[in-house]
C-alpha cells in the first residue's frame, strides 16, 4: 500500500514526493503513518483518496480525527476576499500605508487595534464601541467554510463551537506540556501525542470539526481586517503585530501564515516588551523637547504579563534611541493563574471535561467563567463571595480570600520573580540604576503581580503615564509609522529601536552539544562566524542542524533547519574547515550560510549552502530524532575556531 501510495506521488506530486517518504519514515507507529499519509493528501488536494482511506483508518487504526473536514476547511474559499496589488484602484492608491500605520497587540485572550495617522496615536473600537476584540472564533452554521464571528452570548462561548487560546496552541507539537494543559479548555484538542503539531476541533450542529491554530488564527484575523477597513474607509495590508518573547522562529512562521492566509503582511513581528519601550522611548523625547533638556539616558525595567505569557525587558532610551538590553520570557500568564485557581476552589474540575459531552462543555465554562470573576474581584478586594450555579440543582457559595489565589498560584509568581531578576543580570543592571519600572498587560492590576515588582525594584514607584493596556499596541503602531517611512513634522518619529536576540542561535557539534554561534540578547542586525572541522579521518560529508535556545544539549533547543555537506575534500579528522556564517537583518529576519575550505586556500573548494528555514512540517522535535537515527555521529563536527 505505502509502495502504491508512493509510486503515486511520485509521477503525480514530485514537489511533495520527498515530504511524504520523510513523514512515512518519521513514523513512530502504524497509526502514525496513516496519519501522516492522510495529512498528505489533504495537502496535496486529493480529497476522493482522503474520502476513501478514512474509513480503513478508523476501522484499523481507530483515527477519529475527522481529514474529510479538514480537507474542506483547508480548501475552502476565504471568507474575505483580498484583491492583489495589481488590482489596486488609483483612488486607493492615493490613500496607501505611507499615510497611515496599523499596530496589532494579538494577545491570548482580547486583541487591540491602533492606527497611526496625523501625528499620533488612535485605537480603534469594534461594531460595539468597545477598543477591546476577544481573541474567540465561533463557528455556526454547516457550510464548508464555515460561519465565524465573535461570540455574543455566555451559552455561545461555551458551546463548543468557540475557540480561544490560540496564540497558546500555534507552533507547538502535541507532546508540549502547553498544549496537554490546553486539552482542559471548553473545546477539543487533538493530540496524536508523538510529537507532531495538534489539531484543535469545534462543535458545529454536534459534530466534531477538525481545524488547526493557525487556521483559526487567520479566520480572526480576517475578521478584523474587515473591521479595520470599514472603520479606515480603505485597504490596509501592512501591520505590526505583537509577540511574546519566549515565541520560537518556528512559532513566528506560523504567525506569518496565519497573516498570509488573512491577505495582510508583516513589517515586523515585534516583542511585546519591546514595542512598550518604543513608546516609553517616544515619551521621554516629547519630554525632553517640552523641557527643552539634553535627554540623558533612562534606563526602565517593563514587566508585561498578559493571558499566555510573560515578558520582561531592560531597556535603556536617550535622544529617541531605544536600546533593549535584555530580555527574558516565559509561557506562564493569566490563564496558569485561572487554571490553578479553579482546581484550588473546584478540585473536581480537573477531570471534568473528558467525555466532550455538550453538558460537561457548559459545566466547564460555568467555572471558567466564575474563576475569572473571583479574580478580578480579588484585584480590588481582599475578599469576595463565589456564587455559581453548576445546574441539576448544585450550587457553590463560600467566601473566597486574596491569600487563596496567591497560595494556589505561588509557583506562577516565583517564576515572574526569577525572570525578572534573571533579565536584570543579563542586562548588567543593578536596581538602583534604574530610572523607571514600567507594568504592563492583562495581569497588571493583580496586586500579586504589582508588590513582587515593587520588592525586587526596592520600592521604586511605578510608571503611571502610560495605559498599561494599550501600551504595547500603541508602540507597535508607532514602529509601523517608522518602519514605513511615514514623515511627522512634530518630530514624533524620530525614534529607533536597537532589538536584541531572545534565544541564542546556533548548530550542534561535539556530539550532542549545543555551540552558540550567535548569543542571547545580541543586538540585531548581527553577523557571526564559527569554524568547525571533521572528527572522522576522510571524513567526506557533514549534517549543519541548526537550533535555537538556551539549552546546553541539542536536544534541548528548536529544531530551526538543516542540510548536508558533501563533497568535502578528503583529509585527515581536524584539516577541513566548514564556515558557518550567520546574519540577522534588522527585521529579525535569520539566514545561515555554510561552506568548505582548506588550510590556507581563500576560496570556498565548495560553493556556500543556505540552510532550508522549517516549512509547515518541520521544526518539530520527531525530525530531530530523526536524524539522529539516520545519520548519527557519522556526520559530527568539532568546533575549530570562533571567529567574532
């Protein structure tokens, strides 16, 4: 059958003939493969074959996962037609990006939107007046492509048919603890659990509809391009979209998709932290020429926490030039808080959801839903008083205190402190040279979040002249006003940002070692070189697996890309010298070149090799355990010299 299968697409698909013989021998199992071969073909469009193979999978393999479905959503006709440039209208023309600039804060939970135009700053507001999208998707309706739209009733949020979470979901593989917790959400999470990307399902008329994070991520988007240009009167396709600082590359691609599928382009993906310190930056020069002062340096710590994630940055500004010092960052947020919260006050929770029943849906928004109220409560009170009624006549009402959600969430808080102190060292910054602490994001108001701030800056007075909710976006706002040239006779624009290397970036060597290339909180653009050499005698060919993390093994870190070097000359173990070149733009956009030398010869005897960066199937932890398996140390390197 997989002989048929691939005779198949090889004379038929030739492009995806290598990806399926690379899926069919990563495969762990026999359920795996079909799984794999079945994705296939929703890939490469040939749906009567998807059709026809469901059937044998689930009798044989018990695969429930529904690739007619799938297939459909993948094929199906974008809710929001985008006309191409070439289309583009001469009266539309004239109103192009270079007037205006769109800055997206795309968090977990709620999105915000602002506009650049005429020298400042506007956030845009929904069909219900409101600055504040819920970042949900509802799905309704039995049409292929499905009828989304935000949800507007509490019953339709918790009805199955309404995912969230997203930014959460996107970019990692089944077995990632993130995702395992994301399987407690009001909604169907799919997980094969071999390391391969999850596929997340609605319920739409009571059937189970399979989709992916970045499908669900791009229906959204679509929807609020829609509202962007209806409220703007015009096409827009440039933005800048926020993104937390623990996101992998691979996680960034699969944000670029999500936009690509929604007909709009990124100028920058930039870090949370650090669009809130472009606007830090663009304040004190407003400061600075309203006080007529010389603008010395101000150095500010920025601690975001929203829904999904945490941030930390360091950043010191003079004369609109932001340099970002330091960053750190970490998968811990709001939703750990809610999390933690509703197993403390309703223990039962944690295996409630199991059976996908439309009850056991409800019931589990029903304590979302009273979870997040008692939090929010807690901000502003020392104690409050849950009341929640479960149905079939169970009702929960007991006093709740503050000391209860700092208890149960005790470990979430310790991380927040040790980011901290962690950025801080790696800034090279002592608390007493800081100028400013700047809180920012959804969790800013818990006072928790505020008084561990507040203890390890030594009670230094928190920044107050900025939104701690609409910071971010109005920083990525104004870094698409500078990214696209726009001209601000106030001056407003003058302003730079210095971005730095979350994780460090390099390829493994010495075995299963990780060697950096280029390091942590390196400021971009960069260009970095090493030199490895061969560790077998006639040594004629070399795998370059390129990583990015901190930690100490390979295997630790992001699977980035990968090729093989052939045709080294033949030599002694140690002569050779393989260059590895990498550089980032100021976009942080990576490229890594690779090539072979000799002793004393300035030419390359083979031509430099660009590392292929991971498309839709790649950068997953099964591929590197794949080519630990084909190749092994056969193909090693030993690093032979640095070069800065």
């Amino acid at each position: 059958m997989l002989a048929t299968l691939s005779l198949y697409f090889f004379l038929y698909e030739p492009v995806r003939f290598p990806r399926l013989i690379r899926s069919v021998c990563l495969a762990f199992s026999l359920k795996s493969i079909v799984h794999h071969i079945l994705l296939l073909c929703c890939i490469a469009q040939r749906k009567r074959f998807v059709v026809r193979f469901r059937g044998l999978a689930k009798l044989v393999c018990g695969i429930e996962t529904d690739y007619v479905t799938m297939f459909e959503l993948w094929m199906a006709e974008p809710a929001y037609i985008v006309t191409s440039d070439s289309e583009t209208t001469g009266e539309e023309k004239s109103s192009t990006f270079s007037e205006i600039a769109i800055g997206i804060d795309l968090g977990t939970s709620q999105c915000r939107v602002a506009v650049w135009s005429g020298s400042r700053v506007e956030l845009l507001k929904n069909t219900r007046n409101e600055k504040i999208m819920k970042s949900y998707v509802t799905f309704k309706g039995d049409t292929s492509s499905g009828v989304f739209s935000q949800p507007s009733l509490e019953d339709e949020m918790f009805s199955g048919a309404t995912i969230f979470n997203m930014k959460r979901l996107i970019g990692r593989v089944d077995t990632d603890p993130v995702v395992q917790a994301c399987k407690n959400l009001p909604f169907l999470v799919q997980t094969m659990d071999i390391g391969v990307r999850p596929l997340i399902a609605a319920l739409v008329n009571n059937m189970w509809r399979s989709t992916t994070p970045e499908e669900v991520l791009a229906i959204f988007l679509v929807e609020l391009r829609a509202m962007i240009e209806n409220q703007l009167k015009r096409r827009i396709k440039n933005v800048v979209l926020t993104v937390p600082v623990s996101f992998s590359r691979f996680q960034l691609t699969r944000i670029q998709r999500a936009c690509a599928m929604a007909g709009l382009h990124i100028l920058r993906l930039m870090p949370e932290p650090t669009a809130v310190a472009l606007l830090y930056a663009q304040q004190q020069q407003q400061n600075c020429h309203e006080n007529m002062g010389s603008g010395s340096e101000k150095i500010a710590l920025i601690f975001n926490m929203g829904a999904g994630y945490c941030d930390v940055a360091v950043t010191a500004t003079a004369g609109g030039i932001s340099q970002i010092k330091a960053l750190a960052g970490s998968t811990i947020g709001g939703e750990d808080l809610l999390q933690n919260m509703m197993r403390h006050l309703f223990p039962e929770s944690e295996n409630l959801f199991q059976s996908h029943e439309v009850s056991e849906i409800k019931r589990m928004g029903l304590l979302r839903v009273a979870t997040q109220d008692v939090i929010h409560q807690l901000s502003s009170q020392s104690i409050v008083q849950l009341d929640v009624d479960l149905g079939d006549d169970v009702k929960i009402c007991k006093p709740v205190h503050r000391s209860e959600l700092e208890e149960a969430n005790k470990k979430v808080f310790q991380k927040c402190e040790s980011l901290i102190i962690q950025c801080l060292k790696d800034a090279k910054v002592e608390v007493q040279d800081l100028n400013d602490v700047i809180i920012v994001g959804g969790c800013s108001c818990i006072p928790r979040v505020k008084s561990l701030v507040a203890n390890i800056c030594k009670g230094k007075e928190l920044y107050k002249d900025m939104n701690p909710l609409e910071a971010a976006v109005c920083g990525a706002a104004v870094e698409g006003a500078v990214a696209s040239g726009i001209n601000d006779p106030l001056g407003n624009l003058d302003l730079l940002t210095i971005q730095i290397t979350p994780l460090a970036i390099g390829i493994r060597a010495d075995g299963n070692k990780f060697v950096p290339v280029i390091l942590k909180d390196t400021a971009m653009p960069a260009r970095k070189e090493v030199i490895f050499t061969t560790i077998h005698d006639n040594q004629t060919e070399a795998l370059i697996i390129v990583y990015e993390g901190e930690g100490e093994k390979a295997e630790e870190n992001q699977l980035l890309g990968y090729f093989k070097i052939t045709r080294i000359p033949v030599a002694p173990k140690g002569i050779p010298e393989i260059n590895v070149c990498m550089d980032i733009n100021a976009a942080n956009e990576l490229r890594v070149l690779a090539g072979v030398g000799m002793p004393g010869s300035y030419k390359h005897v083979i031509p430099a090799m660009e590392v292929r960066m991971p498309s839709v199937d790649d950068g997953h932890g099964w591929c590197a355990e794949a080519l630990n398996r084909s190749h092994g140390a056969t193909l090693d390197l030993v690093t032979l010299l640095k070069k800065a």
